[in-house]
C-alpha cells in the first residue's frame, strides 16, 4: 500500500511540474510599434495591454522575437546622461522595456529606441518575468 501511495504521489507531482512548466513558458510581451501598444498574454490570455512609447524620428526600436537577456530593478542609462531606467528588462543590447516618467508621452513614439512604459506598468511586467523567468518569457516586437 506504502508503495502504491508513493507512486501515486511521483505521478502526481510529475503532473503538477509539467503543468506549472507549460503555463511558465507562455509568457509574451508583443509590442506592436504601429499601434504604440505592449499587451502581456500568458498562454494566450491577455493579462494586460499598455501604452508605450518606442522610437522617435532619427531613431530605432529592433524588430523580432526576443527573450530577456538581463533585469534591473534600477538602471541608469551610461550612453544618455545616466537617465533614470526603472524595472529594466534588456531585450537585445542596451534596449530596453523600462518605465518611465514621462507619461504623457505614452502612446507616440518618444523614445531613443527602448520601450517605455508607465513606472507602474514597468514593475508589473518585472514582477512577471521575475516570477516566470527569463527562459519562460518571450518579447515581441512588430510594427
């Protein structure tokens, strides 16, 4: 009977790993640059959409699919006179989904090429790729 239990419970947790690992690795921020828009899905269920800024004129926000390649909780910007860059998820090189404090500006393009957000938003979405990991997570990024 001991044993019949354990291997019950083996199945179990076998079950429950596999489960927790395929909702983990469904995590995607798909920042749509046409739309000035990022919206957070989790194994295709919207979480939250957002407004952003991305790129002005003169400058570049990349294309492509991503994972997370480092996370600040507070970065300063060595390349744009140490700007504040809350809740920073780097993407690809210095590129960025941060928050940021110019919230008006939220919704058109105005950045050097990172993807902003509301410092609120920016925590939120930290606080997910944080909980999910890096390897779970997948950054989109289309026009």
């Amino acid at each position: 009977m001991k044993r019949i239990l354990a291997m019950a419970a083996a199945v179990a947790a076998m079950i429950m790993t596999s489960t927790v690992s395929s909702m983990a690795a469904n995590l995607v921020a798909h920042i749509d640059i046409a739309t000035q828009t990022m919206t957070v899905t989790d194994g295709g269920r919207i979480l939250h959409r957002w407004p952003v800024s991305t790129a002005r004129n003169g400058y570049y926000t990349p294309r492509g699919s991503y994972k997370p390649t480092r996370m600040h909780k507070m970065w300063y910007s060595r390349k744009y006179d140490m700007t504040p860059m809350p809740y920073s998820v780097f993407f690809r090189g210095g590129y960025a989904i941060h928050g940021t404090t110019q919230v008006k500006r939220l919704g058109r393009p105005a950045s050097h090429g990172c993807v902003r957000l509301a410092t609120g938003n920016a925590r939120a979405f930290y606080e997910l790729v944080r909980m999910r990991g890096a390897q779970n997570t997948r950054i989109v990024l289309t026009n």
